[in-house]
C-alpha cells in the first residue's frame, strides 16, 4: 500500500466510524431527520454520501421549503459529506480522492447546480457552516419531473455513475466518470 492510499483508507475509515455519532445531533425543531449512507462502485472506486433525510410533511419544497437562490445543505442536520476513494471527474470538473460536502443551489427556473465544497464536519446551517471560498465545483444538474411525489429526500449513488437527488416530484442528477 502507497502512502496515499494509506491516507486515504484512514480517512474513509475515520469519517465513516464517525458519521453516526454527527447524526445524533438534534436540529433546531428538537426532532431528528433519520440518516442514510448510500454507496456504489464504478469502475473500482466506492463513491459514499451520508445525509440526512427530511420528510415532506406536506410542504412546498422547491422554492419554498428549499429557497430559490440560496445554498442548500442538501438534507438536513449537518452538511452532506462524499466520499470517494479515486478520483472521479464531474462537470469539468476534477474532484481528487478523499472527502468534501455537497450543497445544492437551486434557481427560480427550475435549475440548479451541485456545489462541491472542499470543508468538511460542518452543520448545515448558520454562520461558518458554509464556505464559498472552499468551493471545488458547481456543476449543473439536470433536471426531471417525477410522475409520483418522493415523501422523503433521497440521494442515490448508482452503478452507472450518477448522483440523483429525489424530493417531491422533482429528481436532480449529475454524472460522474472515474479518473484513469
């Protein structure tokens, strides 16, 4: 094993064993949102996103519930966190192997683009929970209507290499390639 794999097993290791112990924070209603890591490999590489997974409660998401023009945590509770463990390559975009947050920032047209961020351990909301300046990427996602309602957020990390983002009748998606 190579140094930087070394360092980066450990890392992966740490911020996995330490995930659930960050979701037992209690938000800001008291409540807690459950929490879910989702996982896949492509082409050798595991990709991993632990969120949180806020219900609907028959509320209007998009536009409302999520702002038009702001940075979204994507979820709930503390930031987002990917994990990959080669680099992967979205948009145009190079994200080298290790760990960063995923924030969404959605557009009063519909649109919206996935923010990469290189901080990581932070709460999703107030000040110092994100920091623009860390930034790696934003990159579109492209946008679907859904035929039926999804109650709760949820995030997907396939096969085919794609990040999708489902909550009300809406589905994000970004592709990703492995880096050779």
């Amino acid at each position: 094993i190579t140094m930087n794999k070394f360092k980066i097993a450990l890392i992966t290791t740490i911020l996995l064993g330490a995930l659930p112990l960050m979701s037992q924070k209690v938000n800001s209603t008291g409540g807690r949102s459950p929490h879910e890591t989702t996982s896949a490999v492509v082409n050798g590489n595991r990709v991993t996103v632990t969120y949180g997974r806020p219900y609907m409660k028959g509320r209007e998401i998009w536009g409302k519930l999520v702002p038009n023009g702001e940075v979204w945590r994507t979820g709930s509770d503390e930031a987002t966190t990917l994990i990959t463990q080669k680099p992967i390559v979205i948009g145009d975009t190079t994200v080298p192997a290790g760990a960063y947050t995923l924030w969404t920032l959605p557009a009063a047209d519909g649109s919206a683009k996935l923010i990469i961020n290189k901080q990581i351990g932070q709460w999703g909301v107030g000040p110092g929970s994100y920091d623009e300046k860390q930034d790696l990427a934003r990159v579109d996602l492209k946008k679907e209507t859904l035929d039926a309602p999804v109650e709760q957020f949820t995030i997907a990390v396939t096969r085919q290499g794609e990040i999708k983002l489902s909550w009300d009748k809406t589905q994000y998606s970004v592709s990703f390639t492995v880096q050779k």
